[in-house]
C-alpha cells in the first residue's frame, strides 16, 4: 500500500502510459481502415484494445512473467494481418472472407499458444530461437514495419483502398518533418525530454494536420462501447489463410523469448519454465479473446527491453499503475472516439522513428554469432530471400496454389522460417574453422 502511495510511481507509471499508448493507439485504427470498417466499429475496436492490453499487462506482472514487459498487440502479427490485406486486394478476396479465415486461424493459435503454456513447451520452443535466428526476425521484422509506416507517412490508405493510390505529397511532408523532429528529439534532447520524444511528435503533428488540413470527425459523436462479436468477418475457411495465421502465431513466440531473454539481465536472473509457462499460457487466453472481438493478438513487447533501458524502471509497480490507467481510458466512450481521430499519417511517422530501433536490437543478436565465409550464409540466405520476397508485388504469387501462397507471399513468414531450419539443421559452428586456420598459416612469415 505504501507503494501505492508514492508520487514517483505515479510518474513513473504516467510514463508507462504513454509508452503503452504510442505502441497501441495506431493499430486498430489502421487495421479498421484496412479492413474498410465504420468509424464506429473503429471506435469500438479502439476502447477494446485499450482494456484488453491494460488488463493482460496487470495480469502478466502479477501472475505471468511477473516483469515489467508491455503485453501488448503483436508488431508480427500486426504486419502480418495488413500484407495479407494488400495481397487480399490483389488477388481479389474478398475482405470478410479474409477477416473470417484471419478468425479461424487466430482461434486456432490461441489453442495451440494456450497449449504451449500449459505443457512446459516454452523452454524447448525458446531453444530453437537462436541469437541468427532471433537477428533474423529482428531485422525482417523491422523491414515489414517500417514499410508500412512509410506508405502511412506517404498518405496511401490500407487494404482494398491502396488500389491506384498515390502519394499525397503535403501529407507526406508534414509526416516526413514529425520524423525528423522526433529522431532529433531522441538524438539531441535531455534524457528527461527523450522519453517522450514519441508522445511529442505524435500531439504536435496531430495539431498541425488539424490546423492545416482541418479533417471533419467521421464520427458526430462519442458512441457508447459495445461488443461486436467478430467484426472483421464471420469464421470462413480459406485454408491457406488459417496456415498463414497460425504460422504466424507459432512465429510470434519468439517476441515472447525475446522479451523475456532480453530483461534477464536487468533482473539479474534466468527465466524459469514457470514463467515460461505462466506467460504463454496468458498470451494465449488473450489471443482467444483478439480472435472473438477482431483484434490484433498480443505477446510481450522485445521493445520494453529499450524502455526499461532508457528509463531505469524495472519495477513492476510503476508498471501496473501505467497498465491500469490504460485500462480506465478504455472504459470511457469519449476518450475511444477522441483517439479513433489520429490522424495515420502522424501515428506512422512516429512508430516509423521507435521502430527503426530494431535495427539495434538486431546487430545485438548477430553480435553474439562468429560469422566467417562459410557459415555466414546461416543468415545471409533468410535475410536476402525475405527482403526480396517483401519487395515483390502481390501478383507475382497468383500462379502458386492457394493454399501456400500467402505463406510464400510474406517475406518475414518466408525468411523466419528458412532462419529456424539452416540454424538448427545444421552445425554450423563447425564451417569455415579449417578454412580460417589454413588462411593464417599460408599468410604466415616462412623465415620465422
């Protein structure tokens, strides 16, 4: 109680808020306009994802983890759900058969993450994540983001609606000087004012496109919160969707043992399988939940590891005040009507700056691996096939059956997957050292 109490938690869990905020508030926005939804579903997706993301944080620094990491809406899973809706548009699905198959696919995952949990699977499953194959997802991971933080930035709208757009150059302009303002903020500005870079760029870019470009509110009023039960499409089956989902959540745990590796230093200790098992197994009930009310599923947040960096804050206190504000904002209609207005072009400039921070966290996973001219294509295999792959247009993919197609189709799915089976099919450790000795003796002075 006497922590409760303390003034400096408070502002340290003010500090949580905003952190949680600038991670969530772009995602349903973006997934709704992806999904061509009404502004008051939109709404609705919002105040849910507020609640549901304060309460699984509480509930994974009570019972989970029981470490101060955001469990918030997967960046994986996040990308993964709008390429599949740029794809959708290309090959011509419909969209309530994509967010039906999307239902299915995440209902199945939240089985399996739920599974994994409860049967101690974590430890072994957190075995084959290795330092390549983490520097891998880091990278790619970052690759898929940033590109669609920058179609946000360049004004081209998402799903279906990408179809024949262009780049709106004022838009893009502005959005282009809130990145440069948020990245000098990070590189030049005390550490008191840095923290909030994101949550400066993201207020003042939303001031400045108002008075510039006055939008009109979709919304006429604050609606009350409902519950719609799948909005984003009835349960379809287009099988190769459900393979592409739940892929992809199988694939999302490595943001869990990422996480939770990443802060074992800071806490000074080694993650247990009870923690193992306490934190997938809450992932996976709330994934079961996302699946039902059409939201991104959640995981551990690898970003929590640089905010708790920066800050010092590893205490789990803070955290929760942070996490249980959040919720409140939730609960009340306007506050969700207020931020369903953010402009995305403002909210992509600012993540676009915190993401291209995983570019660290991955050159900190390969850091850990001794690479040499034999063994490098551990790495280089998976992280030049994604990116290509990401580069090429969806229509590229018609010709390969549909029923791997958009698992093909994704970059991050393809190269992740091709990281895991070159790391852990081959000892690679053993390639190239002979290679290496024969060099320096041939290089070697002879009259020595």
């Amino acid at each position: 109680m006497n922590e409760l109490l303390k003034s400096s938690n408070w502002i340290s869990g003010l500090q949580w808020l905003f952190f949680i905020f600038t991670n969530i508030v772009v995602i349903p926005i973006t997934v709704g306009a992806a999904f061509e939804l009404s502004p008051g579903t939109i709404v609705n997706m919002l105040q849910l994802s507020f609640i549901v993301t304060g309460l699984a944080c509480i509930v994974q620094a009570f019972l989970g983890h029981k470490r101060a990491i955001m469990e918030g809406q997967s960046g994986l899973w996040w990308g993964v759900i709008l390429t599949l809706c740029s794809t959708a548009a290309a090959q011509g699905m419909p969209l309530p058969i994509l967010g039906g198959s999307l239902t299915v696919g995440i209902i199945i995952t939240s089985i399996l993450t739920f599974l994994i949990g409860v049967t101690g699977l974590g430890p072994r499953l957190a075995n084959l994540f290795k330092p390549a194959v983490m520097g891998v997802f880091m990278f790619l991971f970052g690759c898929q983001l940033i590109g669609i933080f920058l179609k946000g930035m360049l004004g081209i709208p998402f799903g279906n609606q990408a179809a024949g757009a262009h780049i709106d150059v004022s838009i893009s302009l502005l959005s282009i000087i809130v990145a440069i303002i948020v990245i000098v903020i990070s590189v030049k500005a005390p550490l008191s004012v840095r923290r909030y870079g994101l949550l400066i760029g993201i207020i003042g870019g939303w001031i400045v496109y108002a008075l510039i470009f006055k939008p009109e509110s979709p919304v006429s009023e604050a609606t009350s919160f409902g519950l719609e039960l799948f909005p984003l499409g009835k349960p379809a089956w287009d099988i190769g969707i459900i393979m592409t989902t739940v892929i992809a959540g199988l694939l999302n745990s490595a943001n869990t043992i990422g996480a939770l590796k990443g802060t074992e230093s800071m806490y000074k200790v080694e993650t247990t399988k009870s923690e193992y098992r306490a934190s997938f197994t809450i992932t996976g009930i709330f994934t079961l939940i996302a699946g039902f009310f059409g939201l991104v599923p959640n995981s551990p947040y690898v970003s929590s590891i640089g905010f708790l960096s920066q800050t010092g804050i590893i205490k789990r206190i803070p955290f929760v005040l942070g996490g249980l504000m959040f919720l409140v904002m939730g609960l009340i209609p306007p506050i969700g009507h207020f931020f369903s207005q953010l402009p995305l072009s403002i909210g992509s400039a600012a993540l676009f700056v915190s993401y291209l921070l995983l570019l660290n966290s991955s050159l900190n996973f390969f850091k850990q691996v001794e690479f040499n001219t034999v063994n490098v294509y551990r790495s280089a295999v998976p992280l030049f096939v994604g990116v290509v792959i990401m580069t090429l247009p969806a229509s590229y993919f018609v010709t390969i059956p549909s029923v791997i197609r958009p698992v093909l189709s994704s970059g991050l799915l393809v190269g992740i997957i091709l990281a895991l089976l070159l790391e852990n099919l081959f000892k690679w450790d053993n390639y190239g050292n002979e290679d290496n000795g024969k060099q320096k003796d041939t290089t070697s002075p002879v009259n020595d």
